[in-house]
C-alpha cells in the first residue's frame, strides 16, 4: 500500500534509503548510459550490449537501511544500483566472476557437470558455504501481437549439487542426454532457504539477497543472489555434505504461437544470452579467485579473461 502511495504522488527513494520528491527517468536514464559507456570504452572487446547490460545488473544492490521485502524491491527498485565501473571489472581474490556467452537452439540446453566450484569453500565441518550471485540476460523473441504473451521465449538456469552421473534411456520422450544427474539439486531456488531470511531487511546481506522463484515466467532478466550459510538445516545436510558435485545447467523454452510459426516458415528458434555467476567467500579466508582457475585449468575448460583496456599514467 506504501509502494501505491508513492508512485501515487510521484516520490521514489534516494540512495540513502530515504524517499525522494525528484524522480523521473531522466534520472536513471544519463546515468546508466555512462555507466555501460564507460564499461564498453574500459573492455575492448567489440560492443556487446547483452554483455554491458548483464555486467551493470549483476553489479546492483540495493541502499543500505531500505527495509522492504524482496518482492516490493523488485517492484519499487529494480535490481538495485549498480557499482562503479571498476568494482564491475575487478574481482578481488576471495571471489571469481565466470561469464558464459551462446546462442541457445531450439531443442538443445547448455549443460557443466564438472562445474568448477571452488574447492577450499568447505568449512570444517565438511559443507561447502559462501554466497552465489546468478544473472541471466537473454535476447528473446518479442511479438507485440500476443499481448500479454509478447515475449515468446524463457530461458531456464539450474545451478547446484549431485552425488553422481547416471545413465539414461534416449529412446524415452524429451530425453536428449544418455548421462545424467542422479541426486540433483537446483541451490538458487528460494525454497531451499530458511523463511526467516525472506522475512529479513535489516542484515547486511539484505541489500543484496535475492530469493526469487521466477517459476515458469517469461522474463528476459534474471537474478539469483543466496548465501549457502542460510539454507535450512535438512537441505544443507543433504545438499552441501561433502562429497559432492557442482552442476550448471541452461535451457529454453518457447511458447506454442512461435514454435507453429517457426515450423511453417522453416525457422530456426534460437536465444542469445549472457549468464555471469559470481562465486564469494564471505569470510574473505580462502583464495577463491586462484583456486577456480586451477580448477578451470585441470579440467580443461576453455577460457580467458575479458580484455580490458591499458592504462598508462605518467608522473610529472
């Protein structure tokens, strides 16, 4: 009802937390565009919007001292304000930041399973802990003529746990894999953590955490953010205890208006997306930042940093 109120009166809230008569996306508007400005001159790759957008989202968060709901978050505040641009392309040593960027056809999914999760981040107890912060950006088919069905693809990520691989049957319907996961869980569903921390606005990962269930919606953006220390006690037993296996899986999914068109014009459906998963240690102990490039090293994962621009400084 507050929220109601405000977009009533045209208030909004500052990035202080307090609320704010000034509103207006000419506003937001300037100072987004120089922030991807300055994050496309600073990476010298070619232009890539999906990119640009997917780094600025994944770098947001909200001010400190809003006590408001994730769901009201998201309806009064985005994702959040996004960080200065270096603290978008640097990582410091107990984090690393992976980006995957494809093209996802019709009838395929994208799918790691030796993901490599860093493995110094398992307590003394033997469960693995620190936060994980999932984003999705994807390039949908749109049709403005299907109302309120106008975005015509969704593209689903998974991200967890399994105990090991297991054979499957190809010959059964929609399944496309002779291997699979026997044990699985997906870690970035909601329903995995405790409800007192989607009740909680007053910690210091409340500005950041994101508990969301998208479900079956058809949103081109997504975000995960979870602190593994949160999950409830029985899924952390059987989720985090050691010995076991971190997974990535991505697949899309179309609506029936498309996948009938597609047939009849000879289409090829396809998404193009950007998914960038940030792994931390929250007790800033453990050299996360090392021990996953090892670990991208050992098992042969192609990969590279994102190329930045040099930056020469002269003294006089």
């Amino acid at each position: 009802m507050v929220l109601v109120e405000l977009y009533k009166q045209g208030l909004s809230f500052g990035i202080d937390g307090r609320i704010m008569t000034a509103v207006g996306t000419s506003f937001s508007t300037p100072r987004i565009t120089s922030l991807v400005a300055a994050l496309s001159h600073n990476i010298t790759d070619e232009f890539n919007p999906v990119l640009l957008k997917a780094l600025a989202i994944h770098s947001s968060k909200y001010p400190d001292g809003l006590a408001l709901n994730h769901a009201d978050k998201i309806k009064s505040l985005g994702f959040g304000l996004p960080s200065p641009v270096n603290d978008i392309i640097y990582n410091d040593p107990y984090e690393i930041t992976l980006i995957q960027q494809d093209t996802l056809v019709k009838g395929e999914f994208f799918e790691i399973m030796e993901f490599p999760f860093p493995e110094n981040l398992i307590d003394d107890e033997g469960y693995f802990y620190g936060e994980i912060k999932v984003t999705l950006v994807a390039s949908p088919l749109l049709n403005a003529k299907q109302g309120s069905e106008y975005c015509q693809s969704n593209i689903d990520v998974f991200f967890g746990t399994y105990d090991k691989i297991k054979e499957r049957d190809i010959s059964k319907p929609n399944i496309l894999n002779e291997i699979g996961l026997d044990g699985n869980e997906n870690l970035i569903k909601g329903s995995c953590y405790s409800k007192h921390y989607h009740k909680d606005t007053t910690s210091s990962f409340a500005n950041e955490r994101m508990l969301l269930n998208y479900g079956t919606k058809y949103q081109p953006i997504k975000k995960w953010v979870v602190n593994l220390a949160e999950m409830t006690p029985a899924n952390k037993e059987n989720y985090l205890k050691t010995p076991k296996k971190w997974y990535l899986k991505v697949a899309g999914l179309y609506r029936e208006f498309s996948e009938t068109r597609a047939l009849i014009d000879g289409e090829e459906l396809s998404q193009d997306f950007c998914l960038i998963i940030t792994i931390r240690d929250n007790k800033n102990e453990k050299m996360v930042y090392d021990n996953v490039t090892q670990l991208l090293n050992n098992r042969n994962f192609t990969h590279s940093d994102i190329k930045l621009r040099e930056r020469v400084r002269t003294q006089l």
